[in-house]
C-alpha cells in the first residue's frame, strides 16, 4: 500500500508540472485582435476619415494609418465594415484585407516560434524592405485608384506598360538593378520605338517619381539612386507650336460641307469650335459639363487640372452649340459621359480617353480636308484661343485667367512660339 500511495503522489506532481508549463505557455501564445476602423476623431482636410488598422493584445491597443480615408457616411460603424455603396468598394477591400492578413500572418509566425509578441512588435515595420519595381509600381497605380486620382494613375499606368515591354514582362527586379546603364539603354529603346522627346521624359520623370516613393517608404535605397548622373534636364521638352489662324479657326466655323456618317464627327467639330469660343476650355473639363454650370447666361466650372474656378461669357456661337446637344446629352452638356453609367471617377476616366481619341482621329481629318497644315487636336482649340487674343493685344494676364493657368509663367510658354513669328515679321522691316 504505501508503494502505491508514493505513486499517486508522484503522478500527481508530473500533472501539476504539465499545467503550469501549459498555462505559462498559453500566456506567450495570447492571440491579439486585428482590426480596421474608420478614426472618427480624426477629421481630414477633405472631410474624410483616415482609416486605421487597430491591434489589441491583454488590454493594449496600438493603431497605424492605411493611408486612405473615406467619408464617414461610407463606413457602418456599428459593424465596423466598409459600405458596399463606397466608391472604389473593391479596391479599399483589398487593402484591408491585404493588411490584415499581413498582421495576423505575422501573429502565427510568432506564436509558431514561441515568441512573445506585443501590439507594437505587430505593427513595427524593418528599416530595409526591398521591394519589386513592379510590385512597388501595382501599389502606387492602386493608391491613386483609392484616392480617385485618375490622372495620375494613368501616368503611373502608362510607365508601367512601357517598362514592362522593355523588361519582356519581368518587373520582378529591386531599384537597386537601375543604374546609369540601365536608364541609357531604356533611352535607347524608346527612341527606337519612335517615342518623341516629351514622351521620353515624361516616362523618366514617372520612373524617378516612383524611384522617390520607394526611398521614402525603405523600399529603395539611397546609395543606389541613379537620377544624380543621370539627368532628365538633356530632354527637349519645349512646347511645338500647336495653335492656327483665326482664317483657319473661321474654315472650321464656315465649314458647311456633309459631315458623313460618322456619328461623332459633328461632334467633334462642334467641341473644337466650343473650346475656342469659351476660353479654351480643355476636353475633360468640357466633358464634366452639366447645366448647373452655366449661370446667368455664364459659364462657371473648376478647371479639375489645377482646382481653379473659371467665369466666361458664353458667345451666342457656343449657346447654339449647347442647345444642338440638350435631347442626348445624358446628365452633361455634351454626350461624352452618361450620368447613368460612368458613376466612379475611373469610369470617367476611361470613358473621356476613348472620346478624345476619337474626337482627335476626326479632327485630323477635318483639318485636312480643310487644307490646315497642322495636326488639328482639341488642344490646338486651347492654344489657338490664347495666341489669337494675344495677337490682338489682350492682357496675358487676361489669357492666364480665362485658360485657368496656376501662374503666368504657364500662359508665357503657351505664347512664347508665337511671339517668335511676330519677332521674325518684324525683323523683315529691319532694312
């Protein structure tokens, strides 16, 4: 008997020992809540809400921004989930999900490795996280989706593509690959490719601002920035002369030959002749156009360029234009975009990049037929609005207000080319 008292007493110290071992590992292996909230006590110049990811572990909460916010009535607070009626639902889904998914990953990690772990440790990042130039460039495209900043998305898009084909598709490559060598060869090649000057730079200039991202977010290196030798000043980038006579203007205007059975050539000629006689008013910001922006007989819209508010007359030229277009004109002036199809600002987007191409592709034949030299486009309305005023001895100041420049150092490269050719025909009086 007291051999088998001494096992039971035995036994139960080895059952005592397996529980506390159990229970002091239990404490490591705490699980901690990952969460992300709409930060109500934070309001944003643009009246958002910044969006938060919030880690919680034995009482200890700790927040970190995603970088986007939405408007407060997009966010059911009570489920703390993301309306579906959101623009850009998706995409702000998908970043969500995409960091919450990092955080927790990084919670079973570490309980795997029996590691204690805090809120903090959770949401500390490495100083160095090298990162694809592609993945980099796919976050970048997809900020901008977030943040409804379509032009600059189509910017970063369209330098996407063009690295893409010259890489033959693999962007799976560090910043540290691009070098002096590197950026010469993807000269070389977008000048074989018959790219002009301002193209070239423009695709040097997207992949130095992308370079920058990745360095500020220690993603990139500083030591290995190529953008100090390689200097994108040696590119051309003044502007053609893209501006015709007010005789040509007036071909456009007279023009009374059959337009043919091209729906959007009527059209386009009536948005060219509308972007002359109201301040040159650009495509995207015709496009936007709906009734409510003409008050008291005047046109008042914001130039979505550069957020400037603009007030012209409307020529009783252009109120015919207008009037030609109320029946199909879908929630806008001009039927470009449909009020009930184009809803998100990318839709927008897309839509006016495929009427511009078309309104152009018209346009350069229009011109022509008219027998006008120059590639007829509907920024040459814009320029030639500016040059023809000019020439008659308005104010630049007075341009640079109607056209919406942000300073008038933008309206004086608009004209520079044009004082020129008045340079020269004075310079024949000289003897």
């Amino acid at each position: 008997m007291p051999v088998v008292r001494w096992k039971n007493v035995s036994l139960n110290v080895n059952v005592s020992t397996r529980i506390s071992t159990n229970v002091s590992t239990e404490k490591v292996m705490v699980s901690a809540t990952v969460t992300v909230i709409c930060y109500k006590w934070k309001t944003l110049a643009n009246g958002e809400n910044p969006l938060m990811l919030r880690v919680t572990k034995e009482r200890k909460t700790k927040y970190q921004s995603l970088g986007i916010s939405v408007n407060p009535k997009h966010w059911n607070f009570k489920k703390n989930e993301l309306k579906p009626q959101c623009p850009n639902y998706e995409q702000i889904q998908k970043i969500i999900l995409d960091k919450k998914v990092e955080v927790q990953k990084k919670m079973l990690d570490m309980r795997a490795e029996q590691k204690a772990f805090t809120a903090t440790t959770l949401l500390a990042t490495k100083k160095h996280r090298p990162t694809s130039i592609g993945g980099f460039y796919q976050k970048i495209i997809l900020q901008c989706e977030v943040e409804n900043k379509c032009g600059n998305r189509l910017v970063y898009l369209n330098s996407y593509s063009s690295l893409m084909h010259f890489t033959n598709n693999n962007l799976d490559i560090p910043f540290g690959i691009i070098d002096v060598a590197w950026l010469e060869r993807y000269e070389c090649w977008l000048r074989s490719r018959g790219n002009k000057e301002t193209t070239i730079s423009l695709m040097f200039r997207t992949l130095r601002s992308a370079y920058n991202k990745a360095i500020k977010e220690k993603c990139a290196q500083q030591s290995n920035y190529p953008f100090d030798e390689y200097r994108l000043s040696k590119f051309d980038v003044s502007t053609q002369k893209r501006a015709i006579s007010k005789a040509d203007i007036l071909k456009f205007m007279n023009d009374d030959q059959p337009i043919g059975h091209n729906q959007y050539v009527q059209l386009s000629k009536d948005i060219f002749m509308f972007s002359y006689l109201c301040g040159g008013i650009n495509f995207t910001d015709i496009a936007n156009l709906t009734k409510d922006n003409i008050v008291n007989g005047r046109l008042e819209y914001i130039r979505q360029k550069t957020h400037k508010k603009i007030k012209i007359g409307i020529p009783y030229e252009a109120m015919k234009i207008i009037q030609k277009y109320e029946v199909e004109s879908m929630g806008y002036i001009f039927p470009i975009l449909n009020s009930s199809k184009h809803k998100t600002a990318l839709q927008k987007q897309n839509r006016i990049h495929k009427m511009r191409a078309k309104v152009n592709a018209n346009l350069k034949v229009l011109g022509k037929r008219l027998g006008i030299d120059t590639n007829i486009t509907t920024y040459v309305a814009r320029h030639s609005f500016a040059s023809v005023l000019k020439k008659s001895g308005v104010n630049i100041a007075l341009i640079s207000e109607a056209l919406g420049h942000s300073d008038l150092a933008t309206t004086q490269i608009y004209l520079d080319n044009f004082d020129n050719d008045q340079m020269d025909e004075a310079m024949k009086n000289l003897l």
